[in-house]
C-alpha cells in the first residue's frame, strides 16, 4: 500500500537517492544535502507554525508501507516571491507602426515578470521512475489538493505551478542557450543548481529587464517556449484535468510553461467532500477509485481507495484506519480520482 505523509528528518537519506535519479531540470530537488536538509526543516517548521507565511513551505513524501521505502516527492510553497523573488517570461506582444510606410508589425516578446508573486506554488513533484506505474503519479500529484481543501485557510487565492521545459539527456537547453546563456554565461546545469540551492540573486542582477523579441531566438529555441519535458509531460496532463491552464508564461532558464488555476476552481478542491469514517469489513471494489485523505493537520496522510464520494460514510478496514491515522467517525476528505483514470 502506498500512502502520502509529510516529510521527516530521517527522509533526508532517501531523498538524495530520489533527487540523483531526476537528471537535472528539477530546480527545487537538487543532489544536495544541506539544501534538502534545510527543506525538510523548513517544512517542519511550517507545520508546527514556526515561520511566517512568506517562508512557509510544506513537503510530502510517497511511503510504500511494505518496504518504508520513499518514492515520491511532491510539494507546496504558501506564497512565492514574498520573501525571494519569483522570476519568470511573460509572453506578450509588441506593435510596431509606421502610417507612413503603411507598415504593420506584431512582434512576440518575453518580458521579465513578477507577476505570480503572492501565489501558493505546486512544485517539487518527482516519483521514482521504477515505481511509474499503476496510479502512483496521480496519488502523489492530486494529494495535495485535499491537503488543499481541508486547511484552505492557510494557502492564497491563485496557485501556479512551474512545469520542466525542453532539454536533452547532456542538459542541453535550446531555449537556455539562446537566452540565458548570453547574459549569465554559465551552463544551463550551473544555472538550474545555483537557482535550486537558492543562489539566485545573479538572476535579478545579470537578467536583462527591457523584453526580448522572440524572433531573434534560434528556430530550435523558438519551438521550445512553453513546451513541456517529456517526462513531465504526465504532470502537465494532469494538472489540466484538474482545471490549470497555461497562461502564457514561462520559465527563464528552459522556456518551460507554468500553469495556474483560482484554487477554489481546481476540481479535486471543489469536489472533495467530507465523509464519516466507518470500521469494520473492506468496501466494494466495484466503487470509483478514491483519494481518501484524514483532515490532522501536523498528522497528514492520503491513500487510494474504493470508496463512494457521494455517501455519508467510508468503509475503512481496521489496518486501512490505522494507516490513515483516523478512528470511527472521523472526518475524511474524499474525492474521485479523475476522469482521466481511465486513459493511464
């Protein structure tokens, strides 16, 4: 069985292991020790209400209970670019006109933005690539929506979340090496660490602040912006399901696309219902696969469960109460799992 939690110190071992098999491109989950040392303390800081909001961040784990094995991370920032700034491209336009020479140009452009600041953050989700079966992804991305749901105080009204842009296997970046390469004049791989580890003030002090055209990036650069990596091309798809759009920003290293959603708009928010725990013998395998998720807050946990989103209780067996945390008659936090289910 596998089961969402938050994050412990005694993770920090499992994580480095996790954060080697990502190939670079995940910014917020660097091979680093001290600065996933420093995460993990920071999340459990902001459950015990420890720091402000600016700096709160929450991180999660997915457990495979048989062997207490980590395969999965996936993650929350409360409100970005209110303590660091939050840096990405605004896609956008410019006109250029002359009546004289009856001359009409529209030209794309990225403009350096701030715009997200504020936002509550999806960010940091990666599964091991062995366990990229069954509906392992779709529990550690959509788990954060109950968390979501059941404390909806704590987070903001907007939530982003940046999606890995195109690079290859060598690290690689067309878009880098059009763009960031000619005012940083480092690898796209020091960039991308620099910027994980949270070394970014060369971001603010080398980026250029009037807009780029887009027309004098290379062709190859070009057909990048707001392309998603591959491999994270499974997370963007499910994000979409849940209601997030792209909205014509991107990031400033890969070109990658970041998508938003009003947090009360994303559907596994909007829909999940709050149910009566039951314990006795195990519900029909016949009803919809469910995200079942306790509401204790510093004592989080979502499993994947047959369960029926419309009753006023949930079947728990005694072993599936236990790993959820909850006795009879506590709240639960359900909802379906998607309609996109169906096409995994």
């Amino acid at each position: 069985m596998m089961v969402i939690r938050p994050v412990e110190h005694d993770d920090l071992a499992q994580l480095m292991t996790l954060a080697g098999k990502t190939g670079g491109g995940l910014t917020s989950l660097p091979a680093d020790s001290a600065t996933l040392s420093a995460r993990i303390e920071r999340s459990i800081q902001t459950w015990r209400g420890q720091l402000p909001q600016a700096d709160q961040g929450y991180v999660f784990v997915l457990e495979e209970l048989a062997t207490r094995r980590v395969i999965g991370i996936c993650a929350i920032e409360v409100a970005v670019g209110m303590q660091d700034p939050w840096y990405n491209f605004r896609v956008g336009t410019q006109v250029h006109a002359s009546r004289e020479l009856n001359v009409y140009k529209v030209l794309p452009t990225l403009s350096l933005s701030n715009d997200h600041t504020g936002s509550s953050e999806l960010c940091t989700l990666f599964l091991d690539p062995d366990y990229r079966s069954g509906k392992n992804g779709y529990l550690l991305s959509k788990s954060r929506f109950l968390f979501m749901a059941a404390f909806r105080h704590r987070f903001m009204q907007k939530v982003v979340a940046e999606m890995r842009g195109v690079s290859d296997e060598n690290g690689h970046s067309p878009f880098w090496e059009s763009v960031g390469s000619r005012f940083f004049s480092i690898s796209f791989t020091t960039a991308d660490y620099l910027s994980g580890t949270g070394k970014k003030t060369f971001i603010a002090e080398l980026m250029p602040k009037h807009p780029l055209y887009i027309d004098y990036l290379s062709a190859e650069a070009q057909a990048t912006i707001g392309q998603t990596h591959p491999q994270t091309a499974p997370a963007r798809a499910v994000l979409e399901a849940e209601g997030f759009r792209y909205q014509n920003y991107v990031d400033i290293f890969d070109g990658g696309p970041t998508l938003e959603c009003d947090i009360d708009r994303v559907r596994a928010i909007r829909k999940s219902r709050q149910l009566r725990a039951a314990i006795g013998p195990a519900g029909s395998d016949r009803l919809p696969l469910c995200l079942v998720g306790n509401e204790r807050y510093e004592d989080f946990r979502v499993v994947l469960l047959n369960a029926d989103p419309h009753a006023d209780t949930l079947a728990l067996t005694p072993e599936q109460a236990a790993v959820l945390r909850c006795g009879q008659g506590d709240s639960l936090r359900v909802v379906t799992l998607g309609c996109e289910e169906k096409k995994a």
